[in-house]
C-alpha cells in the first residue's frame, strides 16, 4: 500500500460559540408579544381601579375610616350613595327621593342589603343631631354600605 502524506493537514479547530446578543429574530417578537399583553393588562386595571365601583368603595371606606359615630357616617353614605343612584338610574326617578320614599328605594335596588332600621337610619339622618343614639354601629352599616354598592353596581339584565 501506498503511504498517504497528511504532513499539509492543519489541526481541527471547533467554530465559535454564537454570542446571546442581538437575539433572533423569534425572540424579538416573543418579547415584543409579552410587552403588548403587560401593558394591556396594566391599562385595564387601571380602568377597573378608577371605575366608578372602586371609587365608592373607596370612598366609604375612608368615610368608615374617619368616623364612629353612626349618625355622621350614615349622613354621609345616604349622601354617596344618591349620588351612586344618579349614576346608575334616570335622575327623574332619584332626584326626588327622600325620607320614606329614599329608604324604600334603598332596600329594592340593593336588594336588601340594608335592613328596614338601616335604611330609615340613612334616608332620615339628615334630620337628626349628630349625638342621636342609635341602635346600629358603624361596622354594621359599612358592611351593608359595601354589599350595597356591589348590588347597585351589578350590571343590568335584559329586561329589568
């Protein structure tokens, strides 16, 4: 056999690794995709955050916050939620409403979140000095004034 001269061979020489920047081109729109659905999802719950629902329970917390006494904090949230009325219904049928008739208007649309003694405290507390004694503590009233918000807030069906 004939000898084979391998004296011109050079060594084998591993090719460089690919460097991590600039990333292909799948990358970039991966990252692109993940930064459009972020900041939508950031938009939206800042939507959500500033919705009117959120306001007012906002509100009342910090109304609930502020006072203990049941007189004041009823004169408020029977002041908030006729504007929440406003909102969410036409303003010939709330504008008008007091007394007897606001609380009636009270225990339908939030579907009984108030009890009868509740209702009357908010629909006549206007009237009444603020060191009246009442049967109903603020806790009480601003756990009903919460699940009251979320009754007149639900959305509306067809039909009703």
């Amino acid at each position: 056999m004939t000898e084979i001269d391998l004296s011109g061979l050079r060594d084998i020489h591993i090719p460089v690794e690919p460097s991590w920047w600039p990333p292909a081109i799948g990358w970039w729109i991966v990252v692109t995709a993940l930064i459009f659905v972020l900041s939508c999802c950031l938009v939206a719950f800042f939507f959500w955050r500033s919705g009117p629902k959120q306001y007012a329970l906002r509100e009342l917390k910090s109304m609930y916050q502020k006072t203990d006494n049941p007189v004041i904090l009823a004169r408020q949230m029977s002041a908030l939620f006729k504007r929440i009325a406003l909102i969410r219904y036409p303003r010939k049928q709330v504008a008008s409403l007091s007394e007897d008739d606001w609380a009636d208007f009270l225990k339908t649309k939030t579907q009984g979140a108030f009890s009868d003694e509740q209702a009357k405290l908010l629909a006549f507390s206007t009237y009444l000095p603020d060191n009246t004694l009442v049967t109903d503590h603020p806790e009480a009233l601003y756990k009903a004034g919460r699940v009251a918000i979320t009754e007149f807030f639900k959305r509306k069906k067809y039909g009703n």
